[in-house]
C-alpha cells in the first residue's frame, strides 16, 4: 500500500496507486470530472518521466491537502534538479507556464534536493455564479426598497455610515491589488512565451496579430455604438492632439516606482513588457527571478480569487447604496450601458463570422454551430479555465486548427487576448460621458480605444478580475468616481458577456493564424 507521506519507490504499481489515491481525493473535493481525467494523465505523465530518468529505486512521496476547503496534491521527488515539462519537448515547459497561470496545469519547483509537483485545481462550483449575482440583486433591490420606507434621515445615515465605507473598503482593496496584478499577469504572461525564439516566430506573429485584431475590434465597435449616445455636452472630457501625445509618451515612466504609487496602469503594462522581453532574452540566466515571479504572480491572483469570491457582496452594497441614496433612477437610466455593451460584444462576434465564412470558405451556420458549446460554457460560467477542455477539443477536432498552435494559442489568447473586455470598457467610457455631461472630442475618443485596449490586455485571467478594469478606466479617463458604483452594479452582466465573447474571439484568431501558417486542416473546418 502507498504511504502518502513518507518516502515511496517510484515503482509502476505505487504509480497507479498515486493516481487512484488522487482521483478519490479530487472527486470527494467535487473537481470537474473532465478535469480529473485530464490531471490524473498529466501526473501519470510526470511519474513515468521521473522513473525513466531516476529509475525504480527513486523514493518519492505524495499528499493530498485541503487548506480553505481548496484540494492541493503535492509529490516530491529525489533526486537531481530535472523540470519534467522541458526533459522532453521544451515547448511543453513553455505551455505548462501559460496553464499555471490560468490554473489548469501543476507547478514545478526545485527545492532542499526535491523535484516539488504541485497540482492546485479548482472545485467545481455547486451553484452556478450567475445564480448568486442574481441573488444578491435580488436582495439589494427588495432591501433597498424596503430601507428607502423609512426616514431620510435614516437611510442617508445608513448609507453615509456604513455601506458606503464597506463599498469604499472593497475598493481600496481591489485598488491595492490592482498594480501588482496588471503587472505580474503581463510580465508572466510573456515570459510564459518560452524563449526569444518562440517569440520571435509563432509568438511574435500571434501577438501582433492579437494586437491589431483586438484595436481594429475597438474601432469598429466604437462606431456602431457612438451613433446612440449625444455628444459635445460640455468641456470636462475634452483631450487634444496635444495631450494624446503626451499621454502616449507618458506610458515610459520617468522612474520604476512611481507608476505603482499612483496606480498608472499604462506605465505599469510598459514597465511588465519591458521587463517580460529582457526575461526571455536572459532566459536560463534569470532562473530564480522567474521563480519568484512565478510564485508573486500565484499568489497575487491567489488574493484576487478570495476578493473575487466577495464580488455578490460587492456588488450587493453597490446596488443597494443607490437606491437607499435615491440614486437607482441613475441606474434605471443606464439600461442604454447594457445595450450598448451587448451591441459591441455582437459587433466583435458577426465581424469574426464574416472574416473566416469570407476567407476560408465556411458555413456561418456550420461555423457556429461547432464554436457555440465553448461559448455557452463562458456565457454561463464567466470563466475561461472552465471552458478550456471544450475550447481545445473543438480548435483541434471541429475546427481543424493543428495541435501545436491550440496548446500555444489558447492559454496565451486567455492572458492577453481579451477583445470582449475591450469594447465593452469602449462602450461604458462612452456611455459614462454621456451620463456626467462631459464633451468628446475626437482625441478623447482616442485616448479611451487605447486605454481599453491597454487595460483589456492587462485585466487578469480570473472571475472577478474585471472589476479592477473600472476603477483603472475612470482614473485615466478622467470620468466621475461615481460612475464606478453603476459600472460595478452592471458587472453582473458585463463579465459572462465579456468571457464569452473573448472564448469566441480566440477561437476565430485561432483559425486565421494557423491558417496563414498552414496549420489548419480545412476540410475539418468545412464538413
């Protein structure tokens, strides 16, 4: 039998019984079942690799923890220094990276003599988080409703005094999160690319094709919703050449430190590339600065996952300050926001139809009829990582795009890809200078496709992550704070839109780059 903590020979038959053992753990930890075949072959994987370099005398040892009812497996192997993701294929390394950072794959360290495993996956949520949100809406409305029957005196001071100060102790705390995320999400994101190499062929032509995709979206978007909005109500908003300029030479920071203090997001995403690319210069030279920024980057987005899971609470007080305040007519009025962000997300979605209908000669109703379950995963769950297994299995069987381009495309489309957050920050910027009188200009305009861009790129890969979006969008923009609370109350819409939007997008790119690469298998995609 299998000792889970003390040391075990690396033998076929303690292999097969780490697997058991961690299969009855992830299922009494309610993970995905999907998901704990998936991991039982990764580690299975691993062992196998381990025992052909150490041989069956290797000890090693396996344990199963629970901390804050999340499951973690943890196997420690003896021996020399050998990271098992690069012992076969270098590209695996590279791909393991951009999974860790998104959660779906186990982490490798080298520590005290030890290989150190560690697979962290995420239980499966019993109720699904739309539920909640709808809920918590629910309740901020009946309670509101009933709060606003009693004195004014009251429910100023009941708002004032204590929601107000709960809402401004949420915010303070995404905003102290906020700069470490933005920067850790993109620097680790591009180190995740592999080496300069990678980057300079496939990585290179996927980002910039990222980045143009993902402005001409913004753009395009942009003019289908500014039609519905009344323009030139005052001066507040106005940015000239003059100060577009400026603000685009302002992304280079005078120093390191100061971008960070102030919570300049576009100087933080310069200051995460800068550093991302000189990382992967160095590559095998910067080896422990990689491991820390790996580990900060775990535990940043470890913190932004506890904040996420308070987001019904966040967006209840939220909710429930504006109509206790005898604001909800504001919020009443914004139903034009909604509309306007569904309009935008659409825009992106018909304009990928008609790109690879047009130019590879497919079916629009055959095309979304193969892209719609992994869509439908993110418009449900307002999670990429949980549509991830569906989103490789249709890339690689329905949509015929090669292997090696899903393993490398996905993960990096869900860090940096994210053109569904983009027009929708696009269309509330747009919408919130409508609703606070304030004038656009053309470079105003300007200024907010590239700070929505920028922001979009640098939002992080988890539920919730959005909400640091709009305190960054309101900053830059020079919008009202206020404008925070709607967009916060209206994030229970915006997020599923967005993540399903961004799932179908990379999708799309997905079939266009591999296409130009000759790495799409077009019968597949037609039939």
């Amino acid at each position: 039998m299998l000792n889970k903590q003390n040391e075990n020979k690396l033998t076929n038959e303690n292999i097969n019984l780490t697997i058991q053992n961690m299969e009855e753990f992830l299922n009494q930890m309610s993970v995905n079942r999907r998901n704990v075949i998936r991991f039982k072959l990764m580690i299975e994987e691993i062992l196998l690799t381990y025992q052909e370099i150490f041989g069956n005398e290797c000890l090693y040892t396996y344990e199963n923890i629970k901390r804050f009812s999340r499951p973690r497996i943890l196997i420690k192997i003896k021996g020399e220094s050998i990271n098992p993701f690069e012992y076969k294929d270098e590209e695996n390394s590279m791909l393991q990276k951009m999974l860790v950072s998104v959660g779906l794959a186990p982490n490798w360290q080298y520590r005290n003599g030890f290989n150190v495993i560690t697979l962290s996956p995420e239980k499966e949520k019993k109720h699904s988080p739309i539920l909640t949100l709808l809920f918590s809406v629910v309740l901020a409305c009946i309670m509101g409703g009933l709060c606003t029957l009693l004195p004014s005196n009251f429910c100023m001071g009941l708002s004032e005094q204590v929601v107000q100060p709960i809402f401004g102790m949420f915010m303070g705390l995404i905003s102290a999160v906020a700069g470490p995320l933005v920067f850790l999400s993109v620097l680790w994101g591009i180190f995740s690319i592999g080496d300069i190499a990678t980057f300079g062929s496939i990585g290179k032509k996927m980002v910039l094709h990222f980045l143009f995709m993902i402005f001409g979206l913004t753009i395009i978007s942009g003019c289908a919703v500014i039609p519905f909005f009344k323009m030139g109500m005052g001066d507040s908003g106005q940015v000239g050449f003059s100060e577009l300029f400026k603000m685009i030479l302002d992304i280079v920071p005078s120093n390191c430190f100061l971008p960070f203090s102030e919570g300049n997001s576009l100087q933080i995403i310069f200051i995460a590339i800068a550093i991302g690319v000189a990382m992967l210069f160095f590559n095998d030279k910067v080896t422990l600065i990689a491991r820390f920024v790996e580990e900060a980057n775990m535990i940043i987005q470890f913190i932004m996952k506890g904040v996420s899971s308070l987001v019904s609470v966040f967006v209840f007080c939220s909710l429930f300050d504006l109509i206790i305040s005898g604001k909800a007519g504001v919020l009443l009025g914004s139903y034009k926001i909604v509309l306007m962000v569904l309009l935008s997300s659409c825009v992106v979605i018909i304009v990928y139809i008609l790109i690879i209908s047009i130019g590879k000669k497919v079916s629009p109703l055959c095309l979304i009829k193969k892209m719609l379950p992994a869509f439908l995963i993110g418009l449900t769950t307002a999670s990429s990582a949980a549509a991830f297994a569906t989103n490789v299995e249709t890339c690689e069987k329905k949509l015929g795009i090669h292997k090696k381009m899903v393993d490398f495309g996905i993960p990096l489309g869900q860090v940096m890809f994210r053109p569904g957050i983009s027009v929708q920050l696009f269309s509330i910027g747009i919408a919130m200078a409508e609703m606070y009188g304030m004038g656009v200009s053309l470079p105003w305009l300007a200024a907010l496709i590239l700070v929505s861009v920028m922001i979009s790129i640098a939002a992080p890969p988890v539920p919730g992550g959005g909400l640091t979006c709009y305190t960054i969008l309101v900053l830059q923009m020079g919008i009202p704070s206020e404008a925070v609370s709607i967009a916060v109350a209206l994030n229970v819409i915006f997020e599923f839109v967005a993540t399903a939007t961004n799932i179908f997008s990379i999708q799309a790119e997905l079939i266009g780059i591999s296409g130009s690469l000759d790495m799409l298998d077009k019968d597949i995609l037609r039939n």
